[in-house]
C-alpha cells in the first residue's frame, strides 16, 4: 500500500498559513479535505491524518493560544468554547442513527433541497437521560460536517447585569455563524432551572425570548444544536424552533452489548459474553458500562492479570440493580451468584460460565439445587 499522497500546492500553502496564523478551524478543514481526498488510494494515510487532526485538535489552546471568544463583559469569562471531535465512537438505535443521518445529509444537501423548497431551520434538539450519548452525538455532527463545535456556556450566558445577558446572547449568535460554526446550547435545561434560582420571573422570560429572537434572525444554514436531560421544562416556544428532535433512552440490549464490546474488550469481544453483560446491565447508561469496563481494564494492567469478568458482572448488577445484594471478595457466595444470573436475568450456562469462574459441572449442581 502507498503511504505517498499528492497534496495540491494550494492547499499545502494555506496549510502552512494557517498553522503559523494558529487558525486551528482552518487547519482542521484543510487536512480534512486531504484526508477524504486520499481516503480511495490511501486509506492508511487517511486514517491516520483524521486521527491526527482529532487528536490534536486542543493542545493549541492549551499551549495559551485562544481565539478572541466573546465573553461575558462584567466576570470576563468566555461565552463559548470549542469542543474537539470526539475520538470515542457512537452507538446508537436504529431511530436515533436514522434521525442523526437525516440531519447529516439534510445539512449537506442544502442546496438542493433550497431548490426545491424543502428547507427549514438546521436546528436539533436532543433530549434524554444522563450518560446516554447527547454531547457526544453533538461531536459527531460536528466532525461528519468539518465544522467546528462551538458549545455556550449557558452560566456565563446569564449575566447579573440586566442587559448584558442580552448582549451575550447576541454575540454568541454573532461570533459562531461567522466562524461558519455549529451552535451548540449543552445543557440547556439550565435556562429552565434559572426559574428555581434567584433570578426572577420576568428575567427568565426575557432571557428565553431573546434566546428565541437570536435563533429566528440566524440565517437559514446556521446550526443549532441543543441538549437536555428535562426536555419538559423547556418552553414550548422553543421547541418549535428545533425541527429534528432525538430522544434518547437507556440503551437497549443489543446496544448496550456493543458497548461492553467496544468499552471493554476494545470492539473484540465474544458474542456469548458481550450478550451476558447486556442482560445483566439494563438499566446502566453508556457512561455507566464505559466507567465499569474502564476501571476493570486499569485494575487488569495494573496488576497484570486477566480481565476479571466476574467483578464486572458483581459492578454491573450491583448499580443496575441496587435492590439485588450481591456480596463481594471473601464474601462472594458463587452459588448465589450464578443462580441469580440464572433465575432473574436469565443466562443460560453457556452465558454464565463465560463471566464467571466456575467449572460446567459444578455450575449444573448449583442451578439444580
Ligand atoms: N451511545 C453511546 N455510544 C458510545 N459511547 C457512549 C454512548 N453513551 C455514552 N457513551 C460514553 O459516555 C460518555 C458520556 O456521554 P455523553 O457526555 O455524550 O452523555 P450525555 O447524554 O451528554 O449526558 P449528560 O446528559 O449528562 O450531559 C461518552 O463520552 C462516551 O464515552
Ligand atoms: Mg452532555
């Protein structure tokens, strides 16, 4: 396989500019554009730039660099801040990963639905319960776009100034559009909570109303994205402004097993075991599974040994299940264990002896007991 590629004079010039100029954005569109042209000859190399261009995509601000964001004129602080492209996959339901693709390809056919006058506002609203994928699915539109992730700091937004808050809203819908970048309002439901806090009544409905004027006076190409955990505290006039919505749930079985076998056995797991730890994590969330298979990789470098699937299987169902008392360690009664797998999550033997340390024969005199 060739690891050349041609890159035209044009863009390797405006790459060199942009890197001196710190103009990340830019970089990022340039080499992505190389890394999609070279993709049929050179899969390899492109591979590895988009990697590149992921993984580096913040050092530059962390190195001090900070593009001129707005910020809030009274505390100082910044209104927006880039978020980078994610580098973790999304899973997603065949609802949700049909609306994400609509999106997606509405977007990129803008012209031509304008032509045929189908357009309307490019604004999504995704809602749903913690750890579920929201923020990373913003990421995703973001890097499947080549734009980038603008995320509103929505504390720094409400200022205690009357009037400033105003102004903030309006910078922010100023600033992101002309970085031709995507909106992204996380954890928009702090807007609704403002109603519990000190600020009053009145206030909030100014804030949500300027909020709603900025989004009407957006030019039609501009991209809102907005996430929440409480879609029922937003106000419905803001609802009809997001025309794609994705309610997102806890995952279901078949999700929740590609992630035990993305997180945990790096997208190389078996099907029994994978199937086993879906059954018994029901009510867990990606974040939920992705923070149990990541400390019980840490615990296996660490000490060397093997992935102790039966501590995940102890991890799992004690935070999906708190009204089950599995013990643990020295405690651990196995017999129990099992017969729990067996009885109220149903897994056959086969299920069970591929988490848990036990040999088939002894496995069948517990369950026979
Ligand atoms: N559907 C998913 N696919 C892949 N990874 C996931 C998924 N859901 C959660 N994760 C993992 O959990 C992490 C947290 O998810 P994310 O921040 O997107 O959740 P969220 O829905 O925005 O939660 P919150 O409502 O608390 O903001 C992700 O970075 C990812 O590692
Ligand atoms: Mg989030």
């Amino acid at each position: 396989m060739s690891l050349d590629i041609t890159i035209p004079s044009q863009d390797l010039l405006r790459l060199i500019d942009a890197s001196l100029n710190a103009d990340y954005t830019s970089v990022r569109q340039i080499s992505n554009r190389i890394a999609s042209h070279s993709a049929s000859f050179a899969p390899e190399v492109s591979k590895k730039i988009k990697l590149a261009i992921r993984r580096n995509g913040v050092p530059l601000r962390a190195s001090g660099y900070s593009e001129n964001l707005p910020t809030d004129p009274k505390s100082r602080s910044a209104l927006v801040e880039e978020q980078a492209w994610p580098v973790c996959p999304v899973f997603l339901n065949e609802s949700l990963k049909k609306t994400f693709e609509s999106f997606i390809s509405s977007v990129k056919n803008y012209e031509l639905l304008l032509k045929n006058g189908l357009t309307g506002r490019m604004n999504l609203l995704m809602s749903g319960p913690p750890g579920t994928g929201k923020t990373l699915v913003a990421g995703h539109i973001a890097s499947a776009l080549n734009m980038p992730l603008y995320v509103v700091r929505l504390d720094s937004l409400v200022s205690s100034l009357l009037g400033d808050t105003a102004k903030n809203i309006r910078s922010v819908f100023d600033f992101v559009p002309e970085k031709n970048g995507i909106i992204f309002l996380d954890e928009f439901d702090a807007i609704a909570k403002l109603r519990n806090d000190h600020h009053e009544l009145g206030e909030l409905k100014r804030v949500v109303n300027t909020l709603i004027q900025a989004i009407d006076s957006l030019d039609d190409r501009a991209i809102v994205i907005a996430a929440t955990n409480h879609a029922e505290l937003l106000d419905r006039a803001i609802w009809r402004r997001f025309p794609y919505r994705m309610d997102f749930e806890q995952p279901d079985i078949d999700l929740r097993a590609h992630l035990w076998d993305h997180f945990l056995f790096q997208d190389q797991g078996d099907a029994t075991t994978t199937s086993a730890l879906a059954k018994i994590s029901s009510n867990l969330s990606g974040a939920d599974i992705e923070s149990i298979s990541l400390s019980a990789r840490r615990l296996s470098v660490i000490s060397d040994t093997k992935l102790d699937l039966q501590d995940v299987a102890i991890d799992s169902i004690r935070s999906a299940h708190p009204d089950i008392n599995i013990l643990s360690g020295e405690q651990l009664n196995k017999k129990e264990l099992c017969r729990t797998l067996h009885q109220q999550f149903r897994l056959n033997q086969v299920e069970i002896l591929s988490i848990i340390k036990t040999s088939r024969q002894t496995l069948s005199t517990y369950l026979k007991e």
